[in-house]
C-alpha cells in the first residue's frame, strides 16, 4: 500500500508511467500528509484533557465497556461463546467519564486533477479517550495508576455497504475498549512516602479523593504546596490564607501540562525529519538524452542513494559496515584490466526504505539478510526448544488414566515446541501489523516498555490480538480460548526453564490464581471424567455381547454395545470439552491470562523493535532522554548547552531586598507564545544548575570541628567567606555559578593555598527541574500571587533562587512580564575531584568541574521520588505518548489518500477503473496480513491437536518438521513481490558462488 503511487496503482505500473508519460510524476512525496498537517503538527485542537469525576450508567458493551465474557454455564448450550444480552442478561455498568480525549475528522471529499471529478467515499471519523483514574463504587477515588482506553468510529457517509443493525449515522460506535493498572495503590503509597520522608513533606490528599478527585492532580498540587511552605519558612504563618489558592490553581494546571506535552510529543512525532512520512521514492526523474541531444526514452536520478555500479576490485567496500574490504578480481570471473562489477538496489529514503527493513532483498548466498520480523528465527527456536525439553510422560499413559487440565494440556517434545513457536508467530504478525501502524512513533522512539511506553500501549495490541483471533474463531471461538491456554502453559513452561526470572508481583498473583483454579479441576472435575471413562464398563458390555464358550452369541447384543461404547466416548468427549470451556473462558482467568499474554507480546514486539533499531536507529532511548535532552522538551535542554544558570541577583552586590534576573528565560517567549489578549499559558519546566555552599556554624568554628585557618582570620576576611547578607545575599543557599566564580575571582588572595574544607564544609554542585510560568495577564485573574514578592520574604527568594523574577528581553515591560519558577525536584552532590585543590586553581574551571560531575547528576536526578512521582505518575510523560500512540496507530492508515492538498494519493480504496485494474479497491484498513493470519493459524491448531486423547496416532519429529513449512516471508506475501536477489550477504560481503 505504502509503496503504491498516488493513482492507486501498483508499485511496478507506476514506475512504468514514469517511462511512459515522464511530464507526470506518479509517486506521492509523502504519507498521511493530512495526519501530519492537520492534527500532529497544529495547535493541538484535536487534544482534550480535563480531569473529570463525572460518571454515566449503562448497559455495557461486551470486550469494550468490560473485558470478554463468555458463557460458562455448564448446562447451557452456549457454553464457550459470547456473552449476549439473551444469554447472559445485560449487564449494567458505570462508568467514569473520558479524562483525554484524542479525535480525528475524516478528511472532506476531494475534486482531483483527472477531469475534476469530486470522489464520493465513506468518512468514517475516530476517537481515542482515556480514562485517567478510577473511582470505587463509593465515588473516592483510588490513588493507583489506572487506565481505560476505548477507540470508537462516528460514520458520517456510507457508500460502501449498509450501516448494520442498531448503527446510525453521526453517532459514535465503540469498537474496543480496555483497562490496566499501571502501578497498585500500594506501589504508589510506597513512592508517596519516601517523597514525604525526603523533603520533609505532608502529602495527604485523602479529602481529595474523597471528593472524587484526580489523585494525580492532587498530588502534584498538594506537593507544589508543600514545596512553598518549605522553601519559605518566614511566611509559613501566613500560607493558610493561600492555601486553597495554590492547591486549585496547580490542580488545574496540570490538565494544562499534560495538554502541553501531547501537543509537543505530537510535534515531535510530526516533524518532517520523520521517514515514517515520507513516501521514499524519488520524484526527481530526468530524461537521459543522448550525446546528440535527442530524448532516449530513459530516465535516472540521483536521489536513489546507492552507486550505480560497485566494483568488485581492491576499492570494494563492505555496504553494511563501511569498511574497505578489498576483492581479487578473478575470484568473480574478472581481471586486472576488467573488473567484475554489479549494479546494486536502490536505497530509497522513508517508506521505501523501512519496507526494507520488514522484505529485505533476499540474497543469493548464506548468511542472508534477515527481515525486521525474521520468522526464520522462529524455525532455529523450535529445533532449540526441541533438543532442550524433555517429553511428557503423560503421552505414555493410557488415554482413559491420563488427567488433562485446563493450562497443562499434554504434549509430545515436537508439540510443545511446534505450538510455541506458533504462538511466537502469530503474536508478531499482529504485533507487525500494529507496529507498523504505528512506526511513525517506533521511528523516533525505541519500543523499550520500561523506559519508554506504558502497559497501555502492549494492552491495545493484545485487544486488537483478542479481537482478531476471536474473528477468526467462529462462534465457537475455540481458536482464541485455545490460544489464550497455551499463552498460560507456554508462560508456566519458560518459568520452569528458567527463562523468567524476573517474575513481577502481578505475574505471580496471576499464576497462583490460576493454581488454585487448576487444583479444582483435579479435585471437582477430574474424577467426574475418570467416572465417564472408566474403561470397564464399555468392555464388559461388549464381552457380554461376544459371549463366551458357556453362552451363545448374540449379533443385536454385540451392535448394542457397540454403539453404546461409541456414545459414551462421544459423551466423554462433550463434557470434557464443556468443562474446559468453562474454566478457561473464566472472566476472573481470562484477566490472569492477559497479564502472562503481555509479557509474551512484549517479547515479540521488542524483538521487532530491536530489529528496526539496528537499521533505523530511532533518535530517542528512553524518557529520561527525551525530556532532559529535547529543547522542545524543557528549557536549559542538555542537547542545547544546558542547563541553565539560577537566577541572580538583579542588581549585585544587595541584599535581600533587591529582584531576581533570569536571562535563560528570554528564550520562553517564543516557546509559550505569549499574548496579551489571552489567559490560556502554556507552562513550561526549565532545567537549571548551580553550586550550594555550607558554612560551618559558630559552634563549629568554636570546637575545632572547622579546623585551624578559619578561626584564626582577622575579622575583615572572615567576614568575606561568610557572606554577609547586606552586599552577598545572592551567595547564600542556591547560588549561581558565574555569581560564585566571580566571587572567588574577586578575592584570589585571600584564597590562595586554602583548599576548600578549611573555610566551608562543602560545595555541593546541583542539577534541578523548576516549574516556569508567566503571571498570568488578566486583571480579572489573580492566580500565583502566592510566589510575588508581597508574599515571599527576600531571603526566600535569594536563598532558592525561586518565586518572582523578572525574565530581561521578554517584554518591554518586565514588570507585567515577571516569571514565576517553582524548584519541583534536585539533586546535589560533591566533586571529589577538587576536595584537595587550592582554590586559587579552581578559579575559572567551576564550569569544566560541573560538567565532569554531570551524568552522575542526571543519573541521580532520574532516580529521586520526587522525580518518578511528578513524570512518571502525576504527569507521566510514558501514558501522554503511549495514548498518542494508540492514536497515530489508528488513523495513520485512514490518513493515507487525503487528496492534493496532502498526499496527492486517490483515496483508500483506489479509484476501480475496469475490471483488473482495481488501485486499492477492497483494501481493508483495519485487518492487515490476512493470509499470514490465517496460515499461523493453521500451524497452530495442527500442533494444539496432534496429540489429543481422542487422537489415535502422535506427532513424529518427522512429521512436526514436514508441517513446519510456513514460517517465512511466504506469509508476507504481498511483501514478498518486492524481492530481487542480492549478490552480497546479509554481512555486506559479496558471494562467492
């Protein structure tokens, strides 16, 4: 699709238009240009955020308003399927209302170029929303971190088809919906504490989460409380009158926070730096002409990125590696005069180079290129697995003695390896369609789930797993229960082999869970089936029947017991079945399946992901990367010079009565577009250093404890380390660093072979992230009066570095255009590297000593409570880009064909021309890799069944190895036409045969 042209023609007739017509271009430039342009990189309209506790009652959706339920009445006929209204009876929910909400308008009808034809087509639009926090049945608030995800449709034009039953036009349609819990109430208790016990904090929100609340915006507004009255302790008394003030002032500005971020990592996203969005293949083709200046018919470019020609002599050089990797000509059939040569396949730049990636060419010696995918790997894990196993005993018991439970179904050697590897496979075609759905976002970031993505996002690709198997199940959905089954045992069997280590809490509660479930089945069913087998009674009737030498034989006796042996068996069957059923379609198991399903999944996706980071390199590791380092991200980035300076002092040297000056925040007014007319501000973090110095006390001078040279200065010098607070208020607490160096420059001679324990106790080099915010403009409004100076004492401010400071060059009247910063999170540590220096030797160097110190800075920052509280629960970076993530996933591909102002594509689907040439007509959008769905499955459930106890015969290794045949690009097979034979191995070195 991607690589098809903006006709709606294959990749192939394209190109030969090209040849054909060369004053048409007939490639695209872009991709879901209409995604880019219009949503990702706007003003962020198309982005809510609101914490809300309004709830609504309903009649629930079943696998969108609740997870799957199946029935699981023993007696009833339905037993294994779906939950509907008449075989379950509704089921009433309630549910809290969206917190995010993420929209996408399908794009208008277009009048294109041929004819100016207008083409009438569905428009379908979408919506993502998330709700953020989770209240009890109570209405109080949990202080967990919760997530519900539900993705719907609003059709607003059918041409296709007719709208199904109880589906009407303008009116949103759920399509899938889920839940997770990121983090326990215990584990966020937990983190609660060691802030308080940090920062000497008081953190309880509880009245808060009584009264519905969002526990993440009280806890971040409750902390910024508590952070004030810390910071400034001569105005204590007085906090109570603000109290209400700041709390509901920082309570809504984290909704503005959060909007503030998913409108940058949108942008990010969206930049044009992003291959994701490029079509890739080059539009620059010229006519060759002849050295008579006639027009030849044939057409080049520069822009395929690969030589023409490689020559395959001492100036070869390795394609994969760069290095210079000589070559005999006459080992290829050259020589010195002649060298052989090859012409190699273009490197095309966006999607024709990641579609590289997934369908390398293939190449004509071993070792061949592997694809992101690699479904080769799968087949060298199953011979492994193979040869490590050792086989059930069980498969050597007589059927009838042999106990079969749910989640530990018996298999041969070859078996358990077949369906392991199948179930690898078909969890990377559906994780390949969703990340590819998604890679726009998987190209700037790696698909790392503990340092870059939430559960979230691994969740809706189990959903979409779920659903599609469910789909392809039939109504008696034995494929998806079978499948979520061997998840389990397949999870229970890495464990035993020691393939799990590192077991969370959520997993082991899963599995005992599902112990205790398994036990009942050998104490409650297993005898119930033993009893329905017993081998005795079907023989003895039928030895009746034969008679013996004492009886005469009777043929009706013998049919009889015949017949009643096979509708035993055939009973035995039934209800071993409508057993199994009932257990594994559990709604209480299947939650316990999903959490051992994520870890599964997450496997696959991270081996594609590491696949693709090797070939694509995506900028962004992790988080912490992308919010320290990005500029767009925080001001003082580390990628831009940063961090920035403290404030200082306005007018130096003054005491405590004199402003603070910032001069890194003159850049914020072109990063908060700050306008006069508005109320609407964006906030903006700023990452900020500085040195702390500590004085030694009076007692400390007096005992001895600060050594011999400090007590023995005259007054007037001792006067100067100390600082005194009329001219060097600014030297105290929180200092800048160009303030300090120049201090210390100022008097050299004093310092001169002292090193620094014999007149301070330390120097403490710090790294902080500070919240930066202008006063708001309305005279109407009068939030953040709090952090003004009538309201903070001069030494508070001196000493933090913090509150009212004035921003130069960001507006003509400072005095309007004042910054409040609020310190959020530091980390402070010592240099050992200058602890014995003359200082007259530091002098000048504090700098290159602060960045040695650095990474360790950042290192610890990142790991203070406050920091994991603030980013990744309150405002947790990880959840705004997993839930853009879901988003981009489903309308990048509804994106694709929005017309000249965007793509220049025909729309989805084609324009259908005459019969043959159909474009992308029937494309269906929202199930990719049919085929290779379908043959995964197949290889599935011929491993799941070769040996049953209604099975007479096992599975060989021979014959598992003669069934192991689709496990290779053949399943991508719509890929695979775009393979052409490499003369050069997957290690970039040519073949020799």
């Amino acid at each position: 699709m991607v690589l098809s042209s903006k006709k709606g023609d294959g990749f192939t007739k394209a190109f030969q238009r090209i040849q054909d017509d060369h004053d048409e271009n007939n490639f695209p430039t872009r991709v879901a240009g209409y995604l880019v342009d219009e949503y990702l990189t706007s003003t962020g309209d198309f982005i809510e955020v609101e914490a809300v506790s309004d709830t609504i009652t309903k009649t629930g959706i079943n696998g969108v308003d609740y997870p799957i339920e199946f029935v699981t009445d023993i007696n009833s006929l339905f037993v294994g399927r779906l939950c509907t209204t008449d075989r379950c009876g509704p089921k009433t929910v309630t549910m809290k209302n969206p917190d995010i909400t993420l929209t996408w308008e399908d794009y208008p009808e277009s009048t294109y170029s041929d004819g100016g034809a207008t083409h009438s087509r569905d428009l379908i639009d979408h919506k993502v929303e998330c709700t953020n926090f989770e209240m009890d049945d109570d209405g109080k608030s949990l202080m967990n971190d919760y997530f519900y995800v539900k993705t719907s449709d609003k059709i607003r034009q059918l041409i296709s088809d007719e709208l199904a039953d109880g589906v009407t036009l303008d009116s949103w349609i759920p399509s899938s919906g889920f839940e997770g819990i990121q983090k326990t109430e215990e584990e966020i208790a937990s983190l609660v504490e060691r802030v308080e016990s940090d920062g000497n904090l008081v953190m309880d929100i509880d009245s808060y989460l009584e009264a519905s609340k969002s526990p993440k915006n009280s806890l971040y507004a409750r902390y910024i409380f508590e952070l004030l009255k810390e910071m400034s302790p001569s105005w204590e008394a007085i906090w109570g009158d603000y109290a209400e003030s700041v709390i509901e002032t920082n309570y809504d500005y984290c909704d503005k926070i959060v909007h503030t971020y998913f409108k940058k990592f949108s942008q990010r996203i969206g930049h044009g730096s992003n291959l994701a969005f490029q079509h890739g293949f080059p539009t620059s083709y010229q006519e060759i002409i002849d050295q008579d200046g006639n027009p030849t018919g044939e057409f080049f470019t520069l822009d395929l990125g690969a030589p023409d020609v490689v020559w395959l002599n001492e100036d070869f050089i390795n394609p994969v590696t760069g290095e210079g990797l000589a070559q005999v000509p006459e080992d290829f059939g050259g020589s010195d005069s002649l060298s052989p040569y090859y012409v190699p396949t273009p490197t095309f730049d966006g999607w024709g180079r990641i579609m590289k990636i997934f369908a390398p060419d293939p190449g004509a010696c071993e070792p061949k290129a592997k694809s992101a995918c690699n479904f080769g790997q799968l087949s060298e894990f199953r011979d492994e697995l193979f040869d490590t196993i050792v086989e059930d005993e069980r498969i050597y018991q007589d059927k009838s003695c042999a106990i079969e439970a749910p989640w530990d179904k018996i298999f041969g050697r070859a078996s358990t390896s077949g369906v392991e590897m199948s179930l690898r496979a078909i969890m990377r075609v559906f994780a390949s369609e969703y990340f590819m759905t998604g890679l726009s976002v998987f190209s700037i970031f790696e698909a790392d789930f503990s340092s870059t993505f939430d559960n979230s996002v691994i969740d809706h690709i189990i959903n979409k797993l779920e659903t599609g198997l469910l789909e392809m199940s039939g109504v008696n959905n034995a494929y998806y229960l079978k499948f979520v089954e061997q998840a389990v045992q397949t999870f229970g069997r890495m464990k035993i082999r020691g393939e799990i280590e590192d077991i969370t809490d959520e997993e082991q509660r899963a599995l005992d869970e599902l112990n205790i479930f398994q036990s009942s089945w050998f104490q409650e069913v297993a005898p119930l089936l033993g009893q329905a087998s017993y081998p005795g009674l079907a023989g003895s009737q039928i030895m009746a029947a034969l008679g013996s030498p004492y009886a005469t034989v009777d043929p009706l006796a013998i049919s009889k017991a015949i017949k009643d042996a096979k509708e035993n068996e055939k009973g035995l069957k039934r209800l071993r079945s409508v057993y199994w059923k009932s257990f594994v379609a559990n709604s209480d198991n299947l939650s316990h399946a999903r959490v051992l399903m994520r870890r599964l999944i997450k496997r696959e996706i991270e081996f594609i992901s590491s696949e693709v980071k090797e070939k694509m390199k995506p900028p962004i590791s992790d988080m912490h990367n992308m919010f320290l380092v990005n500029d767009d991200m925080i001001l003082g980035s580390l990628s831009s010079g940063g961090p920035l300076p403290v404030a200082q002092s306005a007018n130096p040297p003054a005491g405590f009565e004199s402003e603070l000056v910032h001069s890194g925040l003159a850049s914020i007014w072109d990063v908060l577009n700050l306008d006069e007319t508005t109320d609407t501000i964006e906030t903006m973090f700023v990452l900020e250093k500085y040195i702390r110095i500590t004085d030694y006390t009076d007692d400390e001078i007096s005992t001895g404890d600060a050594g011999d040279i400090l007590p023995s200065l005259i007054s007037s010098d001792l006067s100067i380390v100390q600082r005194d607070f009329n001219n060097h208020a600014h030297l105290h607490g929180v200092v800048n660093m160009n303030d300090w160096e120049e201090y210390l420059e100022e008097n050299a001679d004093l310092f001169a072979g002292k090193q620094i324990k014999d007149l301070w106790k330390s120097w403490e080099f710090g790294l902080r992230i500070t919240q930066a915010a202008p006063f708001d403009t309305s005279e109407l409004q009068a939030r953040r009066i709090w952090l003004k100076n009538e309201a903070t004492s001069g030494e508070d401010r001196h000493t933090n570095k913090a509150f009212e400071v004035i921003a130069p060059e960001l507006h003509e009247d400072s005095a309007t255009w004042k910054m409040s910063l609020i310190p959020l999170v530091s980390t402070e540590k010592e240099s050992p590297s200058i602890e014995e220096t003359d200082i007259s030797s530091i002098i000048g160097s504090l700098e290159d000593v602060y960045e040695s110190e650095l990474t360790c800075l950042v290192a610890d920052l990142i790991k203070e409570p406050a920091y994991e509280m603030l980013f990744e629960y309150c405002i947790s970076l990880k959840r705004i880009l997993s839930i853009l993530t879901i988003y981009i996933m489903e309308t990048f591909l509804p994106s694709i064909g929005s017309g000249p102002d965007y793509d220049d594509w025909l729309p989805a689907g084609g324009k259908k021309k005459n019969f043959g040439n159909g474009g992308f007509y029937g494309w269906d959008r929202r199930s990719l890799f049919g085929r290779s769905k379908y043959l995964t499955r197949i290889m599935f459930m011929e491993h799941y069944h070769a040996i049953d106890l209604d099975t007479k015969q096992t599975l060989t290794e021979a014959d598992a190895v003669a069934t192991d045949a689709g496990i290779n690009w053949t399943m991508f097979w719509g890929l695979a036409k775009l393979e052409k034979f490499n003369v050069i191995d997957g290690e970039g070195n040519p073949c020799d045969d």
